[in-house]
C-alpha cells in the first residue's frame, strides 16, 4: 500500500466565469512512486474522467468552464494503488435572499457544512456579465453589504468555496434597494 497525497488545493477562480481550474496536492514521500492518478467530474456529468496516469508533478490544470471535482491518487511501481483524496464541489447556497437596510443590503440563506467561505459577485443590473467581485468574502450569513446611497439597487449572486478552494455554481441573481 501507499500513502495517499496529504492535502489537495484548487486554484479558486476569482472571475464569475473561467476556462480552467488548477489544481495541487502534497506530494507523497514514497521510494515507490511512480506517479498520480487524477479524476475530475464537471457538475454535470455522473462518471469520472481520466486526466492522465503516472503524473510525475504535483499540480494540473483542467479546461472547464464549470464548477468540477477532483479526486486523485499515488500510484506505485508494483501497481498499487492510495485511497482518493478528493476535492468535491462544495453545495450552494439555498434559500438566498435579498434585504434592503440602511445604507447596504442584507443576503442571507442556508450554507452546507463543507462552506469556508463565500464569493459575492454585485452588479448594478441583472447582468452576470457586468458584475464585480466584491473583495470581501463572508464567511456566513446573513452578511451586510453597506457603504451604498438612499435607493442603490443591487443584484447579487454568490459561490460557495470549500476548504481545499473548489467552487460551486452561481447561485442568484437576488436583488434589493438600500434604504
């Protein structure tokens, strides 16, 4: 037997849309290696896919323009095989909402335990394409969203970023007006 890799990292995409994910994982302090197994599987898709065996680096990366888990695992000489270690998509966030308050906007809804932390993309109209990644990432909710003047309209979409920095979908968009 031998030892899976340690830790697995997902490069998290910062853009509402991207073209690939990157990832990376610790390598495994073995005179038998000869190399990884990775697997990743879009949202969609139910099986599996085969990225390439005996891979003799730590890190890849995957063309994907959606939310995709990985999985990947050491290899040895004699054809032995670690346990996965895996990079699931994390859920997204449910029952999203929008609040008017004072000066911002309230978004609040339901996380999934594997959450860290959340993405917020705001725009000034209901266009994916227009919207800006705010800087600041809750790591719960509710969370408020301030700094915005008497009757700003916002909408809102939000990703879910799990422990390793795989990323949901999308979910939204939810819109309010400060008070």
């Amino acid at each position: 037997m031998i030892a899976a890799p340690a830790t697995v990292s997902v490069e998290t995409p910062v853009a509402s849309a991207f073209t690939a994910l990157s990832l990376s994982w610790a390598a495994v302090g073995s005179a038998y290696l000869s190399g990884y197994e990775l697997e990743f599987r879009p949202a969609p898709v139910a099986a599996w896919q085969g990225y390439g065996g005996a891979l003799s680096a730590t890190a890849a990366s995957i063309a994907t323009s959606e939310p995709t888990a990985f999985r990947l695992r050491a290899a040895a000489r004699s054809g032995a095989v670690s346990d996965w270690q895996e990079a699931a998509i994390p859920g997204g966030v449910t029952a999203l909402a929008a609040l008017g308050i004072a000066s911002g906007v309230r978004l609040s809804g339901i996380l999934t335990p594997e959450v860290v932390r959340l993405q917020v993309f705001e725009a000034s109209s209901a266009n994916l394409a227009q919207a800006v990644k705010l800087a600041s990432e809750p790591t719960a909710l509710p969370w408020d969203h301030t700094g915005l003047s008497l009757g700003d309209a916002r909408w809102y979409w939000l990703r879910s970023v799990s422990t390793e920095g795989n990323v949901s979908a999308l979910i939204g968009p939810v819109t309010a007006t400060a008070n």
